[in-house]
C-alpha cells in the first residue's frame, strides 16, 4: 500500500448494543459479569439515522460492530440506509457473511470465528474468505496489550488470543482478506488518547488499508495518527464525537477536514 501522498483519514462507526447506538467502555464487557459494563452513551437515534448522517458526508469505510446478541435488526436498518456504505462486524462466520453482503454490508468483519479456543485457525480463515472473497473481508485484529506486546481479543475483548499482533501474523491475515480493523481494547472508550506505540507499529507493518479506533480524544489525534503512521491508518472516533454525547471533539470538524 503506497502512504507517499496518502493521509490518514476519519472513518466513522455505529456500535450496537441490545439494538441501540451506544458508545461503551471496551474493557467492561463481559457476559459473566453483565452488571460491570460501563456505558458513555446511549442514543436516542436510530441506527438508520447515523447511516444516513456518514452517507450524506460520503464517509465511507465506516463500520457497523455488534456487540453481542439482539442487534441484528438494528444491523440491517443501517445498512439498508446506505447500502455498499459500510461494513459489518460481530457474530460474523463463513456461513453468514454473504447473506450480511446481501443485506448491504461494502464488507464484513471478522474475529472470533477466527479462533476457535482462543486458537488461530488458518482453515477457518480460508472460509470465510472463500465465502465472499478476498475484496469483502475486514479481519478485526483488536488487541489487548501484554507487556510490551499486543495480542488479538475475542469474545467481545473478553478472551486472549494465541496470536500475537506483528508484521508476520498482519503479512499472514492479509493474504485472505482486503482491511484491517484494530481497536486498542484496553483504552477503547476513555477519551484519554490513543496508543501511539501500537499505532506507529501498525504503520510500520500494513500492507493494506487499516483502522485504529480507541481514545482518540482531539481533532490533533487525526494528524497524530497520519504521522506515527505514515499515511497507512485510518483513525475512528468514538465517545470524544460530539455526535455521541462527547465535548471533545466536534463532527463536522472532521468532515471539514476531508475537503481541505
């Protein structure tokens, strides 16, 4: 992927929980402890209306992540209001992927179904990628920082994964798919800045388009990420968004921002 001219861009994000719009603490889901859940925001539009609002700034490249169970009707009203807009992450497995493709998904994404056990499994990589093709699929590669590591979490960020994020696993997971997504589990959600060390390694190692999302909390962050990067990773905003109850960052900055 060539970052000689390229810059880092906004892609924005519809997270559903129990079929709203929500911005959570990504550290706090957990199905055996419900009760510890940390929610920023819970909108009062729907799903559709956020479609509709990246759609008519034509941001495209955003994407549609459920978190758990009961958001599959949310899922198909937002991409049924900008269809080939956006991708869909969550409870993704070969057996679906099209028929989210059919809904109106530009692509799908996909993690968990990737490690049965906790375990790397190429087998099920080639599948799903089988299903729709190489062009269609996003593999999520979000992590949890051990030591001076990060590793992929699934489940919702709840469980680590046997695979280390590096250049040789990202060289590996890019021969099947077109995207990488990669959200910073540990400080998604808390607006107390971005991972700048997994940022840079990011820009270091992809060779096809990317997304970092979690604690971008500055219009700056964009200009951050576009240098610790070099161009090669996109940045998603979340609970600093103004749009999501947030007073740090200002939407329509951003998409201004597109056109200078």
């Amino acid at each position: 992927m060539s970052s000689s001219s390229r810059r880092s861009c906004f892609r924005p994000c519809i997270d559903l929980h129990d079929g709203q719009v929500k911005q959570i603490v990504g550290g706090t889901l957990s199905d055996a402890s419900p009760s510890t859940l940390k929610t920023n925001f819970v909108a009062s539009q729907s799903p559709a209306e956020f479609a509709e609002l990246y759609r008519r700034n034509n941001l495209e490249g955003g994407h549609v992540i459920k978190l758990g169970p009961g958001n599959d009707d949310a899922a198909r009203e937002a991409l049924a209001a900008w269809p080939g807009g956006l991708q869909i992450g969550g409870g993704i497995h070969d057996k679906n992927a099209q028929q989210w493709i059919d809904a109106g998904a530009s692509k799908v994404i996909v993690t968990s179904f990737l490690f049965p056990n906790a375990k790397f499994s190429l087998d099920r990589l080639k599948a799903v990628s089988g299903a729709v093709g190489k062009d269609r699929l996003v593999v999520d590669v979000s992590c949890r920082r051990r030591d001076a590591k990060w590793f992929v979490a699934m489940n919702k960020w709840q469980d680590i994964t046997d695979m280390e994020v590096s250049k040789a696993s990202l060289e590996l997971l890019s021969e099947y798919c077109s995207e990488f997504l990669v959200h910073a589990a540990d400080i998604e959600g808390l607006c107390q800045g971005t991972d700048e060390e997994l940022v840079s390694r990011l820009g270091e190692w992809v060779s096809i388009p990317t997304t970092y999302a979690g604690g971008a909390k500055a219009v700056e962050d964009l200009d951050l990420v576009d240098r610790l990067s070099n161009g090669r990773v996109d940045l998603t905003y979340g609970s600093a968004l103004d749009i999501f109850g947030g007073t740090l960052v200002k939407f329509e900055e951003l998409v201004n921002r597109k056109h200078v």
